[in-house]
C-alpha cells in the first residue's frame, strides 16, 4: 500500500482563506481582529514562528500587535503587559510564545490571561470547557491534527485512535477532541508497556512526543490514518540538517492509507487555526 499524502500546506490554505473572508465580514461591521504576540528573548526558532505569525495575522486582514520583550525581563513585568492586554479593548487575542525564560512560570502566565482572549487555549478553563463539552478556545494543533484526518475519514466514530503523548498543549487536548467525535481514545506515553503493540491497534494514530521517527512502520495497523505532530530537526552530514517527524514517514507510508508530511502536514494548520480562534475570540467579545 501506498498512503495518501494528506496535504497540510493546501488545507492550511484554504482554511486561511475562509479566516480572510470572515474578517472581511467583520470589517464591514466595523470590526478588526487583532491579535497581541508577546515574545520573550530571542530564541531562533521561536522568533520564526512569531514572524510568521505576524505576516499570515496582517495578510488575514487582522491586526497584529507584537510585544518583544528582553530575555531577561521579569515575571512581574510579564504578567503586568498581560494585564494591559486582558483590558485592551483593541486586542481580541493573546498569544504568548512558549517556551519562557526559567525565571517565568509559564503556569502563572497562561493563567494571567483572559480565557475569552485565549487563543492558544492553553488556559484551565478553556481545557475545562473542552473537557466537558462547552463553548471553548481550543489549543491550535490540536484542532489542525483532527482537521487534516477528517480530510481521510468522514466520520471518526467509533474509531481507535491512540494518541501518543500526553502533553497539556497537543496529546490531552487532541485526545479530547477525538472523544469528542465518538472515538475510541486511548493515550500512549514514556510509560505505555509495549507501546509498539498499542500503536499497531491505532486506526487513527496521532503521534506527538518529539522524537524524530521514533514510530516505525512495524507500528502502523495496515490501512491506518497517520497524522505526526513531530518537527525534530535532525543534523546531516557537513553541516546540513533536515526536519522529521515523530513517525518514520517512508516506512509508515507503506503501511498506512494516509500520513501527513513532516514538514507540510499538521505544521501549516496551526497558524491556520489561531487566525480562526482569533476571528472567533473576537465576534465572541462582541457578543
Ligand atoms: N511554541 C510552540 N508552539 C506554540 C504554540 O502553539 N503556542 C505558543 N504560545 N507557543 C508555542
């Protein structure tokens, strides 16, 4: 078997697309989103996100108000621009790039900000509200994960999804996702005994654990739905290094019935969805 390639770089696209023409709508109201990044010291990876964070806000018709702040700069000074954010009227969604400094509790700061301007959905009461079935901000990869394998299946009820992982940004929010489309979730972690055998049950497989290919093809139920979460930059020779995900792309492709891409997959989604959670958070604010 040859899997699909499920393509996250065209369905990010079109997703940006239908944000665009939501905001146009909003314009005509009156109404410009704007989204507040907040981004402390200069770590180069985060600082590419941040940028094109920015460009796809901008190019989406939204407002985009960055907050570069200094590596060293304090908790307290931190959580008083987040208070200034929560009150200001013009900013519809936060975002503050993780990972912090060790001197900044990310815990505390996620909490500083306003659930209704949560759009990375990282706040316990937005995970609450996900967990028990409400209107909710919902954590970005997560929502792209469930979208690029509803691409594939048109229903996941009843399906056994593993997802391994169990982080509070991607596996916990993923996992309430799929329960809340009828499948049957399981959640793998460091711990699973024989994890490899748990995966081969998986009819959708959700991998997100940062281990460049640590899923091998052996582990993939033939005909399964593959969806890696993984970008693990792995060094080459002289000097090259290339991104991989957390799933042996080629071995698994001949096992399942489609796989997304490391890069192009569930990366592209992310952005994707944070420009919707923040076109959402804004006619939410508005009642
Ligand atoms: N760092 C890596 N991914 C993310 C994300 O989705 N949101 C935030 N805030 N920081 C990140």
């Amino acid at each position: 078997m040859t899997a699909i390639r499920i393509d996250g770089k065209a369905v990010a696209a079109s997703l940006r697309a239908r944000v665009a023409d939501a905001v146009a709508d909003l314009a005509r109201d009156g109404v410009v989103p704007g989204l507040a990044v907040v981004l402390v010291g200069d770590d180069p990876a985060s600082r590419v996100y941040v940028g094109s964070k920015k460009k796809m806000t901008v190019a989406a018709g939204m407002r985009s108000i960055d907050h570069m702040l200094p590596a060293e700069t304090g908790e307290a000074e931190l959580l008083a621009l987040i208070d200034r954010l929560n009150r200001d009227d013009d900013v519809d969604g936060i975002l503050v790039q993780l990972p912090l400094p060790p001197q900044i509790d990310a815990s505390r700061v996620i909490l500083a900000i306003d659930p209704a301007k949560d759009v990375d959905g990282f706040h316990p009461v937005n995970a609450g509200r996900l967990a028990t079935g409400q209107p909710a901000l919902v954590p970005c990869t997560p929502v792209g994960c469930v979208m690029l394998a509803k691409t594939v299946l048109p229903s996941l009820a009843g399906l056994d999804a593993v997802v391994v992982g169990r982080s509070n940004i991607v596996g916990k929010p993923v996992a309430q996702l799929l329960l809340a489309e009828s499948a049957t979730v399981t959640v793998a972690h460091s711990r699973t005994r024989d994890l490899p055998a748990v995966c081969r049950s998986a009819d959708l497989l959700v991998a997100a654990v940062g281990r460049p290919e640590m899923i091998r093809g052996d582990w993939i139920k033939p005909g399964a739905v593959v969806i890696d979460v993984g970008i693990n930059r792995i060094e080459g020779e002289g000097g090259t290094s290339r991104l991989v995900g957390d799933v042996a792309y080629d071995e698994a492709a001949a096992h399942a019935a489609a796989i997304t891409p490391v890069p192009g997959g569930v990366g592209p989604m992310t952005i994707a969805c944070l420009l919707a959670n923040t076109v959402k958070a804004a006619r939410a604010r508005r009642g």
